[in-house]
C-alpha cells in the first residue's frame, strides 16, 4: 500500500517521472505481482518504461529517448545544416524543468560566437574557455568536465577574460568566432568528437575520458606555419563516416574567430575515415579551398563547394598561392570519394544546407551572428541534389535557414521561403483564399535562431519564441535572455538554456541555467505573442481585452485571441470560477467610460455565434453598481446585464451568446443602465462562423 500498487494512477504518475536514459524505480524485494506494475503503465500510456524483476529485486526502467524526443548534434543540429531539431515534444506551453546548477564559469562568455552546446543521449555537452564539459538534460547536473588548454579561445577575448578574473567589469568583444570557422566537437549518443592539436579525440559521453584518436592526413599546422600556428578545420558525421580537414589557411595578420579574419574559415584538404575502427577511406586536395561552411552530407553522399570567397582568395593570392580553377561544386560518394556530379557554373557561396526529404542543396552566405564577413554573398541558389541542375534563384536571403518541411526559415527576422521554388511562403486565410508573406520579427537581439518542429527559439530583448504550432506571434521566456551565442536548443524533450550571461552586466531578472518542458495542464503558465502573427481567423477567433498579447486556447478550441485595448489586469489566478470563459480572457477587461461601442472590421459577410465574456475584477463591486445594456450590431442582446449577480459574485466567469447576421464588421454598444454606479465593462468576445 504505501508503494502505492493498490493506486493505478498513483503508480503511473510517478513511473512517468523516471528520466529517460537509465531511470529507475527501485520497489525492493517485496511480494507484489510485475503485472500490478505493468497494469499502471498501460492505463496512463507511460511511454518508454519497462518492468522486470532481476535478483528478486522489482525494478521500473525507462532506458531510451521518449517518442518523438530529438537531438542536437551539430552546431547547426545535423551535417546537412538544416538548423531544425526533430524533436516534436518541445511545445507549448512550457514550464520550468529545473533551474540553477553549476555556476557559468564553464561557459564561453555570450557575446563571443561560440559553438552552440549540444544535445544526444540525455547529455547536454558545451565548450568552455579551457574546458569542455557535459550536463544532465533532466536535472541539470554536472555530469563530468575535462580540461583542454586553449580549446575555446577562438571564442573570446583573452585580455578581456583576465581583467574579469581579476574582478574588473568588462564589455566582452562581440566577435564571430564558430560562425565562420566552425565548432570544434560533435556529440554522438556512443561518442563525442573532439578537434585539438592536430587530433581527431574520441570522448566517452558518460565520462569524458578520452577512448581513440585519428590523425588528419596532411601537413601539419606547425610544418605549414610554425609552433605557434594554431590547429582548426571542418568536422562532421554523417552515419559511420567521420568528415574532416586539414592543412587550413591561416593568416598571419588574422586570428581564429575574430572580426574581419578569413583565417580557420577554409582547408586545403578533406578526408573522411570510419569512424568506428578509425580507417582512412580517402582523402582528396583542393584546387582553391573548401570553405568549412559549405561541406554538408546526408546518407552516403557530400556536398561541398572547392572554392572561396573573394577576399580568402586576395588573401591567398598575397602568399602567391593563385587558384587554380574557378569555383566548384560536387556531389562525393562518402565511401570512397568518387563524383557523383560536378559543376562551376554559377558557383558562388560560403555556405551550403541540404533538404534531403525534398533532394534540395541551397548555396548561399552566411550571417550567423551580428558581424560578417565583408564578401559573404547575400543571394541563394538551390539546385537538385541528384544530379545539381538549378531549381530557382533568389536575391537578399542570409543563412543559416531552419529547414521545416518544405519551408526555409531565415535565421535571422524576415520572410520565409519555399524551399521548392524559392517564393515567400504566405499564409492563407481561410474562406477567403487571401494571402499574406510569412515573416518572423522580434524586439532586439544580435543572435540566430534555432529551430524544432513546434518552437522558433532565439532573443527578442529576453529569450524569445515563435509557436509554429499555432502561428501566434513572437512571444518571450520572460526574465531571462538567451545568449548572443543561439543557447536555447529543443532536444530530448526539453528545451535547455546554459547561463551564457558570464561578463554580462545587464539588468535581466534571471542569470541561471534552466531548462523547459511542454506542461499543458498548469494553469499559471501563461504564454503572450506579439509581432508578425496571422490575421484573426473569420471561421471563429476571440478578442481579449486588455489582454498583454496574443494568445491561444492551447488546451481547448485552439482559437487563438487577439488583445484589444483595456483598462484592467489581473492575474489569472484570481479568477475562482471561468465558468464556460477562460481565466485568462477573464482576467483583463475594457471599462466603457465614453465611447460606448466597440467595432470590429473586416469580418466575412455571414451568420455568426457572438459570445460576450464577462468577470467583475474590482473587489468593492456590489449587485447593482454595475448594469448596463448591450447591444450588437443594434440589436439588443443583454438588458439590465449586472456581472455580479449574473456569476453569483466576484472574479467569477460568465458567458452570453447570440446568433447575429454580420455585414463587413461587428459593432457592440455598451450603455449603463439609469442609476448604476460603475461604467459597463467586458473581458472578451468570441465571433464563430455559423
């Protein structure tokens, strides 16, 4: 009884807690039947958890990924650059998971582009200054850290770094740093890759201890430009293969990530290896340079592009280093490096991304933070994976892009695109067939975006959102900020946030670490858009007056609704009864003090269900201080309407409705009644399409 087996849902409820990856519930050597266990997890669904006895001891397991849980394990999530977790459990509404942790001391600084942390197996794993290290998805701890002298120094500011140890406030440099020279790791759910001196490490991710090494063919950076000739290239895999380069152009007016510095951005060599037994498959020498951007795989095929921007070449031509052809772009077997295709035809970019369930290869430039490169071209092409031919051409788009289906994102505000044919994507009003271009936009903020299936993610002001689940707008984390570098990555069923806010001196609430997951039953979790969201939908949407933004009936009908303005605001939670209303329509109201009518344009001819929320918020109210009449399109539809008396008292929800025939707009009229006190107020209206 006090396991709680006689308690289905209590069994259930705390079986579904166990984290995924190896959770356990441990029920002790006790005279129970495994089939009271499994009874539990087939009556709530518990996915993922499994049920055994081993040495008369009854265990509960939950030992992979949850259904639909994704991973991030790029730094733009995968090879192919698509800038798009696949997790579809990441959703809104999201609540708090766990907050705090290790202090940010581990963390590269927020201004300075470093790789974006990644995601596999439960295991969040992120660069340091010196260090790179690994922290639980689920609890937030530190699972292990391992020191590598000089690994995040790229990214940073070094003078900078030692003013702040010593107790200085600084402005740390806002630099590009992983945005054009790549991320020097990777993270597998059996192995971490990790670039450093010259070496290829293999990690173990429960550990960190160092299990393998492979050596990049090639000279070295020291036998091409000194001892002091720091160590960088391109690193990716695509299945079984390990994707790499070496012998990278270096500069030596330049350093590694910083502004205006081609130095790390391109390698004369690329070589690919199993990366299980650690065999060289083969290796191939550029004619120009591959650019560490514009190498991208899926499956058993490489794109990348042999050639450089303009001012990489000036630089190389300096040396007397004068390409040898125009620039190139080739499909590559993965197992033995055989051309699937080659063209030099209108080959121009930086940086490449691949849409393998549409067989699309864009080729563009890349403005992954605030600062760019001076000669990243600012237009795409997208040709066919298969064979290279041209599909479209397009002006003015900057990657990266997050691939959605057949949908490109821009990573930074603006229209998104079709990834077939390169037009702007619209959204199209129902019944109308009207449409308009889909766009994104946000308060303030240097950084990109990161994507999943349901969440935009990236900083407006505080750490922002776009539902695209719903289309509802740009909304905010409020509190807190994410980093300049993109921190807040969707995977494993959680939305995880390191403190990338060491050396930062500005007033936000919140600096901590946290993480979020999808919590649709919490009541107090409120989630307001704004910004760029679709127009109200004539087939039935709702007006929130007074409301801070735009917001949708997750857990309900899905009608989103839309703010209007209004004089009072309470928290929801105040409501003691929404009746047939909602506690968070109810919870702000318009008073009608002299312009008694409220209109609203644009609406479909046609017939249509009005429904006029109402709450009395002011806790002085009294039955028959506030009556009034209301009137919609001129007909009469409440009379003598008291909030009070109608809810039975206070902060209590309370809904009429009426069938009216509606032009092109809906106007509603509120006058008091003789003898009442206050001025007629409303909370919200809902108009649904009959």
């Amino acid at each position: 009884d006090a396991a709680g087996f006689h308690d289905v849902a209590a069994l259930a409820f705390a079986l579904d807690r166990l984290r995924p990856y190896g959770g356990t519930a441990w029920f002790g050597n006790v005279a129970v039947e495994e089939a009271a266990v499994e009874r539990a997890l087939n009556a709530d669904e518990v996915d993922g958890v499994s049920v055994g006895i081993r040495d008369d001891v009854l265990l509960a397991r939950r030992d992979g990924p949850l259904p639909g849980a994704g991973q991030w394990t790029h730094q733009h999530h995968d090879p192919a650059n698509t800038l798009l977790s696949r997790d579809s459990r990441v959703r809104l509404p999201l609540g708090v998971l766990w907050f705090g942790g290790p202090n940010n001391h581990d963390i590269l600084p927020r201004h300075s582009g470093g790789p974006r942390p990644q995601v596999a197996d439960g295991r969040q794993v992120y660069l340091g200054v010196e260090t790179i290290a690994a922290r639980c998805v689920y609890t937030g701890r530190r699972l292990w850290e391992r020191e590598f002298p000089g690994i995040g120094h790229p990214f940073t500011n070094l003078e900078l770094e030692k003013r702040w140890a010593e107790g200085e406030e600084v402005y740390m440099s806002n630099i590009p740093g992983a945005t054009y020279i790549g991320s020097p790791f990777v993270t597998l759910p059996d192995a971490i890759y990790l670039r450093y001196e010259g070496e290829i490490l293999r990690l173990d991710p429960a550990t960190g201890e160092t299990s393998g090494s492979l050596k990049p063919p090639g000279h070295s950076t020291t036998e091409l430009y000194g001892d002091d000739a720091p160590d960088w290239g391109h690193l990716s895999v695509q299945g079984d293969y390990l994707i790499t380069t070496s012998e990278p152009h270096l500069f030596e007016d330049q350093e590694l990530g910083w502004t205006d510095s081609w130095s790390g951005t391109s390698s004369r060599r690329i070589a690919v290896f199993n990366r299980h037994d650690g065999r060289l498959l083969w290796q191939r020498e550029a004619r120009v340079g591959f650019r560490h951007n514009a190498i991208v795989s899926d499956n058993d095929t490489l794109y990348l592009i042999d050639g450089l921007s303009e001012k990489a070449v000036e630089f190389l031509s300096r040396r007397g280093e004068e390409p040898k052809s125009s620039s190139a772009l080739m499909a590559l077997d993965l197992d033995d490096g055989d051309s699937r295709w080659r063209t030099e035809s209108k080959v121009f970019g930086t940086y490449l991304l691949y849409s393998a369930e549409h067989d699309v290869l864009i080729e563009g430039g890349s403005r992954d933070l605030r600062h760019t490169l001076g000669d990243e071209p600012r237009s795409l092409t997208a040709r066919r994976g298969g064979d290279g031919s041209i599909l479209w051409e397009k002006d003015s788009f900057l990657l990266p892009g997050a691939v959605r289906g057949e949908m490109l994102i821009p990573g930074r505000p603006g229209n998104a695109i079709s990834i077939l044919n390169g037009e702007n994507w619209s959204r199209e009003q129902p019944l109308t067939g009207l449409k308009e271009d889909w766009r994104y936009s946000r308060r303030y903020g240097c950084n990109t975006l990161n994507a999943s299936q349901n969440v935009l993610m990236y900083r407006s002001g505080y750490a922002g959102f776009l539902d695209l689940e719903h289309d509802s707008g740009t909304g905010n984390f409020s509190g807190f900020r994410s980093g300049c570098t993109p921190n807040l990555i969707a995977a494993d069923g959680v939305v995880n946030a390191l403190d990338y806010t060491r050396t930062c001196t500005c007033s936000y609430a919140l600096q901590t670490s946290l993480a979020l997951v999808h919590m649709p039953d919490d009541p107090n979790i409120e989630f307001w858009t704004r910004y760029d969201a679709a127009r109200p939908d004539p087939r039935g949407h709702g007006v929130n007056f007074g409301a801070p933004g735009r917001r949708v009936d997750v857990a309900g009908t899905g009608r989103t609704w839309h703010h209007r303005e209004g004089g009072r605001r309470r928290h929801p939670s105040v409501i003691e009864d929404s009746g047939d209303s909602l506690s968070w329509v109810l919870a702000s109201a318009l008073e009608v003090e002299t312009d008694n009518s409220i209109r609203i344009e644009d609406v479909i001819k046609g017939e249509y269900t009005v429904q006029l929320h109402f709450a009395e918020l002011d806790s002085e109210v009294e039955p028959g201080d506030r009556v009034f009449d209301v009137r919609v399109n001129g007909e009469k539809v409440l009379s003598g309407f008291d909030i009070v008396a109608a809810a039975d008292g206070l902060f209590r929800g309370v809904v009429r409705a009426g069938r009216i025939e509606v032009g092109h707009s809906v106007e509603i009229e509120l006058r008091s009644a003789e003898g009442s006190k206050l001025p007629p107020m409303i909370n919200g209206m809902e108009l649904i399409r009959n």
